[in-house]
C-alpha cells in the first residue's frame, strides 16, 4: 500500500513539473486589444491634450500680432493752443499776437526701425511651429517610456501569476513528497519552495507598484483633465478603460535611418550634425539666430536722425477798429542729433552683436549635446541588441535545458527536489530579463528617433507588426 501511495505521488509530482516547462510553450489566451489602451493612441492623446502646445500656439498668434503692428507709423499729435490772450480784459479782439492755434505732427521712426522691428517679430514668431513639433516628439517619448514601462510590469506579473499557481502545487506536492519519503524530499525542501512562493508575492507586489504608478504618471499626459478649458476644438472621446493597457504584444517601433547606427566614429560627427540641423529644436534656435540678427541692424539704425514733420494754423481775431487780421500758417521739421555715438549707440549695437553671438553658441553647444547623446543612446541600443540576441539564442535554451536536466534527475531519483525549484525560478528571472531587454531596447528606439525626427511634427514612434 505504501509502495502505492509513492507510486501516484511520483507520478503527480513528474507530471506537475513537466506542465511547468510546457507553459512557456504554450499559447496564451488572447484578450480583445480593442479593450486596451495602445501605444500609438495613447501618443496621440497625450499630443492632443497638451496644454503647452495650445500655449505655444497663442504665444505665436501674439507675436504675429505685434509684428504687424510693429511695422505701423506711430500716431500723429494733434494740439490746441490759446496763444498771448492778454491779461488785462481776456479780450481775443485786443491784440495781434492772440490766437488760436491748431497743430499736428507727425514722428518718423530711424531709418528701417518699422521694417526691422516687424522682421525680427516674424523670426521669433516662425520659430513656435518647431518648437511644437519638438514637444510632440518629447511627449512621444515620454509617453513611449512609461507606457513601455506598464507593459513590462503587467507583462512579468502575468508571467509570475502564470508560474504561481503551479508554484503552489509543487508546494503541495513536496509537503506530500516528504510525508512519503519519496524521492529523497527533504523538510528544507518544503521550506524552500514555500520560500520561493513567498518571494515571488513580494516580486508581483513590487512590479504592481511600479505598474500603478507608471499608469498615474501616464494617466497626466492622456486624461482630459481641464482641456474644457485651453481646447479650441472637441476632444476625441476617451477609452472608457482608459487605465489598461495590452500585454499581449510588445510594439515594435521602427528606428528611422537605421544606416546611421553603422557608421564609424570617424565620420559619425559630420553625418549627425547634417541631420540635426534640420532637426525642429535647431530650426526653432535658428530662427531665434535670425531674430538676433535683425537686433543688431535694428541698433544700428540709432546713429540715424529720427524725423518729424509739423504744421499747424493759428485764427485771429479782427481787430477792435474792424481791421481784418489775417492767420498763420506754420510748417516745421524737427530731428534729432545723434552726437554721442561712443556712450549709448556703439554700446547698444555692441550689446546685440554680444548677444547675437551668445545665441549662435547655444546652437554649437545643442548639436554637441544632442551627438553626444545620439552616441550613447546607439551604444545602449547595440548593447541591448547583443543581451537580447544572448539570451533568445544561447542564455535562455540553457536555462531550459538546464530545467529539463534537473527534472530528469529528480524524476530518476538522481536529483535534489530544491535544484528543480531552483531551475525552475531560473527560466522565470529569464523570461522576466528577456523582456525587460525587449522593452529597454523598444525605449531606446524612442529616444533615437527623436534625435532624427526632421522639421515637421510627424509621430516619432511609428509601429509596425510582429
């Protein structure tokens, strides 16, 4: 009878852990992703809501507005005047000189002050179409990250949820196993795979927590959370699970201008800078550039006379013996003389030359950052590339066989029931670093393409089958 009872306890425990290594091979009950936020919407939502872009685009209005009122001719004066009223009768009539004087005048801008001053606005307006398209290419990479990082957590908890379970049995069957004395279990045995069950409830709480978390800081660039109050047209209707997302499939985005990963490092500098410049943060910078050096034409235009022209008509009064008196007309120019041109005119001219300058360094000092970067970002990229071609071509069949060795032994009465366990947890910390690779690797594609996203304000992260 005893003999039995090991007999089915064996052949429990075999087949238990024999459906451990088939669940890796095993299809996956499919959800509806229609259910389920995706990565492309969930870009073009948060690009949708964004309060900066719709501020941006007001900024742009305005200035607009002021450069062409910049370009406008100030207002004339006008004037009226009582001129040499007498004081002893307050009589119009009792003298020559009393008059009543009508005048207006008019100021002429230096020189092109109007035309400079509406051309360096238009600059500074020009530059806001690419700064938003910049911003869409950030939020998509922002977007891009935490939603990859939901999709990591939900993805390794359905890994450990799936493992769990059979976790538990194993648990049971070893509790069993050791009330038998079959196969050489041990109590530590016991106490081992409960140990284990017990690290991976810590393992599915931490990776809730990071879930959760990456879902709230998600939710802040997809929720239409007081767009009633900047949009200027309806928001799209949003996802009624809108805190979801699908774990059935990780997007593969494509990396744009993939030639560029290839190059060596003695002509990699000169091929980027070609491609940053046309980059929207850099146009944006040039435009500011333009805008400087419009400024120092426009201090230039200092050393030259500001004109006005005058005119104005005086009515007199007949004089007391019914004398006709006749009235005057007066006509005048006026301008000033730029004299000290070393005291303020040099040195307005020279502070525009010195911040004009300071502008075109921020552009050098953008295209060393955004190389730099570039570089790093291709070194993780290759290196992430070489981890995953590791582990799907060499680390992961090891583990597995590795696996199937130690169940054999135990399955022969040759091995320690703690080695299964430990294979077992093995393959399930592969499959779990296998995909984080995967999902580093997909957000390093983000950060590329965002350094080689051109001057329009297209989607960085486009997506393309499995």
């Amino acid at each position: 009878m005893k003999n039995s009872n090991i007999s089915v306890t064996r052949r429990r425990c075999v087949i238990l852990l024999q459906s451990l290594f088939l669940l890796v091979i095993l299809p996956v009950q499919t959800v509806d992703a229609s259910e389920f936020i995706t990565l492309d919407w969930a870009i073009k939502q948060a690009q949708y809501n964004d309060p900066w872009l719709v501020e941006n685009q007001f900024v742009q209005e305005a200035l607009e507005s002021k450069s062409m009122a910049a370009g406008i001719l100030p207002n004339p004066t006008a004037s009226l005047s009582l001129l040499n009223m007498p004081t002893d009768g307050f009589d119009f009539n009792q003298e020559n000189m009393t008059q009543l004087k009508i005048g207006i005048s008019q100021m002429f801008p230096r020189g092109d002050t109007l035309q400079l001053q509406t051309k360096k606005l238009q600059f500074l307006s020009r530059q806001n179409p690419h700064l938003r398209a910049d911003r869409k290419a950030l939020v998509s990479v922002l977007v891009a990250g935490l939603w990859l990082d939901a999709f990591n957590a939900k993805k390794s908890i359905r890994l450990i949820e799936e493992n769990r379970n059979l976790f538990e049995q194993l648990l049971d069957i070893s509790a069993a196993s050791y009330s038998t004395a079959f196969g050489g279990t041990q109590q530590q045995d016991v106490i081992r795979a409960q140990l284990e069950l017990t690290r991976l409830d810590d393992r599915l709480t931490k990776l809730k927590q990071q879930q959760e978390v990456a879902l709230k800081q998600l939710n802040r660039w997809i929720s239409g959370q007081f767009v009633e109050h900047y949009a200027v047209s309806s928001l799209p209707e949003m996802n009624s699970l809108a805190m979801d997302i699908d774990s059935q499939r990780l997007p593969q985005l494509v990396l744009r201008y993939p030639e560029l990963m290839q190059l060596e490092d003695t002509v990699i500098s000169t091929t980027l800078a070609s491609h940053f410049v046309q980059h929207p943060l850099v146009v944006a910078l040039e435009s500011r550039i333009k805008a400087s050096d419009t400024d120092i034409e426009l201090n230039e235009q200092k050393y030259k006379s500001q004109w006005g022209l005058n005119a104005s008509y005086s009515y007199r009064g007949d004089s007391s013996n019914g004398r006709h008196r006749a009235d005057l007309l007066s006509l005048g120019i006026n301008f000033d003389l730029p004299l000290f041109t070393k005291v303020k005119q040099d040195k307005l001219v020279q502070a525009a030359v010195f911040e004009a300058e300071a502008i075109k360094t921020q552009k050098w000092l953008l295209l060393r950052k955004m190389i730099a970067e570039f570089e790093a970002a291709k070194v993780q990229f290759h290196r992430l590339d070489q981890r995953y071609q590791l582990y799907q071509h060499q680390l992961l069949p090891q583990i597995h066989e590795q696996a199937e060795a130690a169940l054999t032994a135990y399955t022969n009465d040759e091995g320690d029931f703690a080695e299964v366990v430990r294979a077992r947890i093995d393959v399930l910390d592969a499959e779990i670093d296998k995909l984080g690779i995967e999902v580093d690797r997909q957000k390093m594609i983000a950060q590329i393409n965002y350094y080689l996203v051109k001057g329009d304000s297209s989607l960085i992260s486009e997506q393309r089958g499995d």
